[in-house]
C-alpha cells in the first residue's frame, strides 16, 4: 500500500456569537471562587474568557454521533463518546476518521479535523470592560436549587460570558489524504459532515447549564479557503466575496463550494 500522503488542508474560519448567556467551565470547576460556585475558563494572560478548541470539537462530534446513532460506547472522563473497535468499520466511519479514535486503538489514521481555540474579540472585550459586569468580562447568574427531599433552596452562582457577545476568528483544519487506505475525493465528501455538526451545534448549545438555557451561539462572517500540497504557500478562497453571512448561507451554496474545493485541491468532486 501506498504510503499515506497530504493532499491538502481546508481552513474553516469564522466568527462565534452568543445568543445567550455562554458557561463553559474552568478547571477550578467544583470549586467555590469569590462567591462562585460555577466559574468559566479564562486565557491565563488575558484573563478573558475563551472557547477551547477542545470544547467545540468534542461538542461537534458528540452532536454527530446522536445525530447518525454510532454507537456511544467509550467512556473519557464524564462523557461516553463512539469509538471504532473493528479496523474495517473504523475504514467507513466519518465520526472516527473526522476526530479520531484513542492512541490505543492501534489502527489510527491521521486525525482530519483541529480546532483551534478562540479568543474574544478585542470589540466585545472592550464593551464588556466599559459595561462593568459583575466579573471580568463575565455575569453572575443565580440559581435557586431545590432539595427535591427536604425543599430546602440552595443558592448557587454560575458564571457566565453575556449574550451578544462576540469570539473569533474561530479557526477550524480540515486535512484531506491520500494513500495507505485514505482516499480524497471521500474526505472532500466527509468534509460535509463537519458544516452539519456545526448547524447541530447552533441548534444545541455549546459549554454547560444548556438546559437551562445557556450556550446558545450562532455562527457569522464565514469563510473556506483552500491550501493544496502542491502550492501550499498560497492559499485559494472557495467562499463567494465577502464570506458567508451565516451557516445557512453556506448550506445554501455548498454545491457550489464543493466544487471549488474539489478543483483547488485538483481532486474528484465529493458529492
Ligand atoms: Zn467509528
């Protein structure tokens, strides 16, 4: 078999808006801050709140898994994710090639998709310095929880980054291969896996207290550009000018995007 080789990289970037209040937790989690029993991870330089690279993908792949019903049979940390046992299904399987399998399953073909983390913009985080929040960049929501035994109610405080507030460029890497059991033109087509676990992710929500109501964000300003091996110090936008305004807009023209990420890459079309 042909030795595994790079055919190209797709660079996914955009912007992330909370359409209401966003907690995604810090390691001191469990941990009682200042009065706050729920605190947000926060960049250790800047102090700002962030979006871990980590949350959105796992968040990503999680969504897909429920949504194609693979089976959630591998236990990491709290959550259950899906994990190919068997070589050849992991050779079919989107969400195993898309984000991997873990080291020890042995049969790990490069991982397709990164995402990086993202910073709050330097807008927001001005804003939220002049509004003078309850935190740093962030607000303090109370919850009453009842003791469903004795009805007592215990006070808790959850922070959280406000709605309307803006994060980016977000930036996600997606790497299309070839050779050794990996075919382009089927990571072209897999490609779209990632645009539908992105539209999952703007009807569920992102971080903690989802249910209730927390994490709700959208996508905005988006755009793909295209970097092929053989010319990969220049890179070839495949979005119309202006990026797309939202995620639907993206749908929308996918078709047409598709194609031209096939013809940057020099590659079959993926659908
Ligand atoms: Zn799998």
């Amino acid at each position: 078999m042909s030795k595994i080789q790079l055919t190209g990289r797709i660079f996914l970037t955009f912007n992330i808006k909370t359409k209401s209040g966003l907690h995604i937790g810090g390691s001191d989690e469990g941990i009682s801050i200042g009065g706050v029993d729920k605190t947000v991870i926060r960049d250790s330089l800047t102090n700002q709140p962030y979006i871990p690279g980590s949350s959105l993908r796992g968040k990503i792949r999680s969504l897909t898994e429920k949504y194609t019903g693979a089976d959630q049979n591998k236990r990491i940390g709290v959550s259950t994710i899906h994990t190919c046992t068997d070589k050849d299904a992991y050779q079919q399987c989107d969400i195993c090639q898309i984000y991997g399998v873990p080291g020890e399953a042995g049969f790990s073909q490069p991982t397709r998709l990164i995402a990086r983390d993202v910073q709050m913009s330097d807008a927001s985080a001005e804003e939220l310095r002049n509004l003078r929040t309850d935190l740093p960049f962030t607000e303090m929501k109370t919850e009453v929880a009842i003791d469903r035994v004795t009805s007592a109610a215990s006070p808790r405080q959850m922070e959280r980054v406000p709605a309307g507030v803006v994060f980016g460029r977000a930036e996600m890497v997606y790497s299309l291969y070839s050779g050794s059991g990996c075919d382009s033109a089927t990571d072209l087509k897999r490609f779209k896996t990632v645009i539908t676990g992105l539209q999952l992710l703007e009807d569920d929500y992102l971080g903690g207290l989802g249910s209730r109501g927390s994490g709700k964000v959208e996508l905005a300003s988006i755009e793909v550009k295209v970097k092929s091996k053989e010319k990969y110090d220049t890179s070839t936008p495949c979005h119309p000018n202006g990026g797309y305004a939202n995620l639907q807009a993206l749908v929308n023209d996918y078709s047409a995007l598709n194609g031209k990420v096939a013809n940057a890459l020099s590659i079959a079309n993926g659908e």
